[in-house]
C-alpha cells in the first residue's frame, strides 16, 4: 500500500480498518519504542500504544496531517501513559526519586536508551516528552500536574546528562531504522 | 557539542525506532482489538434493537385489537393531546394508503394503541439499524 498516511489516515476516518492497520505496522514500532524510551516496561508499553492506537482510530478525522501521524499517535500513547501512571502511587514516588538505573559501558556508541537509563525517572519522562513526544514545556507542565520550572529543570539536567554520555560517531547510522 | 546544537541531535536520535521482530504480531493484536471493539458495539446496539421490537410487539399484542370501537375507554386512560396525535396520525396514514391505491387496508379498524405500538416498533428498528450502521462507520 503506497498511499501517503495523510490519505491512509483520512480512509481510517471514514472506517477504513485495512488503511489503519496500515499505520500501524508503519509506525506501531516507533510509539512503543518511545513509551519504553519513557520509562514504561515492555508490556506496559505495549499495552499503551495498543490503547492509543485504538484512541486514535476513533480519533482519526481529528488527524489533519499538520504534523506526522507518528508524532499525533506519540502524543496520544504519552498523555494515556502519564494518565496511566498518574493512579500508580509507586510510580509517582519513584518519579521523585533521584536515582538512575547504572548505565553500561558501551565504548562510546551512540545509544539513546543505554543513556537515557543513566537519567533519573522524572528527568528521562520529561526529556522523552519534549524530545519524543514533541511536547512544549507548559503542555508537559499541565500533563504532569507539575509546576513549570520543575519540568524545565528536570529536561535541562536530563540533556546535559545525555549530553555528557552521548558522543555522536559512525555508529549512529546502521544501528536502526529511521521511522520518523 | 553546543545546547544549540544538541537538541536537534537528540530529536534525530529519538526519530531512530529500534526495529522490533514483533511488530507484526503488535500489528495484528490492535486489528483484533479493533475488530473485537466493534463486534461488541454492533452486539449491543443490536440486542438493545431486539429489545425494543420485543417490547413493541409485546405492547401491540396485550392491547386489544378492535380499540378503534372503544375509543372512548382509551381517551379516559390516555392524555388528549397524546390521542389527538394518535388520531391524526391515523387520518394522514389513511391519507396516504388512499392516494397509494391501498384503499382495501383499513386503518380505522386498526386501534390506536396497536398502531402506536407498531410505529413505535417500526421505528426502533430503524433507529437500532441507523445505530449499527454508524458504530460501523466510525
């Protein structure tokens, strides 16, 4: 199927369930490598983006091709997935811990997820927010329930942690597929 | 490496998705729930459908089939507005089985509940129809 997801898009608007499921297998991989990316266990993550797959489905003549349908459907499974955690009272308390899982060493390749295991909880949702999901502060601010600067602070200090950790080399390309 | 520069890299490396070997199986799992999804809501809608009929029919057959010649006794136990409008119903329904040559099928003889009752029906099926075909449009 060649079409254009914009074109797939407005078919799963009028029902079209083969051209949604089109989009799925094209960007199905890239929202549940962002919610693990957020934090989420694979399951978890899974379970997330089915949900905002179905979300989405119902939500497809909203979908006007402004930005892509990759970053329409990371938003949908980002707001579901902090609403998700939001009810989790560990997780929330994890959230305001300052710990981070120890990183490995890879000799210098570029891996985002190594890196971003070396982020506290709350730094690596909020960096992936802004940086997966394409949210602005204020839009992660009013998701999190969190004051403003809090969320300024925690994606500054997650970026110079990446920052430091992250030298972009030859390794970057080849390692996966770019998605978009 | 510059902040300046250092966001863009990092989106870039966001827009990278690992390959994963069960995107297919992640693929079909969303169609099924998808599909289950609209089973479900065309049960529903279906079963709430043959309720309604079931409830028409139910109200038809209890009511006395020749109400029409104690009309008197149903204008006591109804509001008058709400036999006005049975009335007028019945006259336009005459009207138009007159005009569509159906003049043999007499709805005077018909009562004025049963013919409630079977419009009521009629349209419940029509409604839970029109009801199924959007869920399986949406």
């Amino acid at each position: 199927m060649d079409l254009h997801d914009v074109e797939l898009a407005a078919h799963a608007a009028a029902g079209g369930r083969r051209e949604f499921g089109e989009l799925v297998r094209r960007h199905g991989s890239a929202v549940r490598a962002l919610l693990r990316r957020m934090g989420a266990e694979p399951s978890l993550a899974d379970d997330i983006a089915q949900d905002a797959f179905l979300q989405a489905f119902q939500r497809c003549a909203e979908f006007r091709g402004e930005g892509t349908f990759a970053a329409w459907v990371k938003r949908i499974a980002a707001r579901l997935y902090i609403k998700r955690r939001a009810k989790d009272a560990r997780y929330v308390a994890e959230l305001e811990s300052e710990e981070a899982a120890p990183a490995q060493d890879h000799a210098g390749l570029v891996d985002l997820d190594e890196a971003l295991k070396t982020l506290t909880p709350a730094e690596r949702l909020c960096v992936s927010l802004c940086h997966g999901a394409g949210m602005s502060h204020p839009e992660i601010a009013s998701a999190m329930n969190l004051p403003l600067g809090t969320v300024k602070s925690h994606v500054k200090r997650g970026l110079d942690k990446l920052r430091a950790r992250l030298q972009p080399g030859p390794a970057l390309s080849g390692r996966s597929a770019n998605v978009g | 490496m510059s902040a300046d520069d250092f966001d863009p890299f990092i989106e870039r490396l966001y827009s990278r998705t690992p390959v994963m070997q069960d995107a297919g199986l992640f693929a079909a799992d969303v169609e099924t729930r998808l599909n289950s999804a609209s089973r479900i809501r065309t049960l529903a809608l279906t079963a709430a459908g043959l309720i309604g009929g079931v409830v028409a029919v139910g109200g038809a057959v209890d009511l006395n089939l020749n109400l029409s010649s104690d009309a008197g006794a149903s204008s006591a136990q109804l509001g008058q507005g709400f036999t006005a409008s049975i009335a007028a119903a019945q006259l336009s329904a005459q009207g138009v089985a007159d005009r569509i040559g159906l003049t043999q099928l007499d709805l005077g003889s018909m009562g004025g509940m049963q013919l409630f009752w079977i419009t009521a029906g009629a349209v419940l099926a029509l409604l839970a129809a029109g009801a199924v075909r959007l869920s399986q449009e949406v």
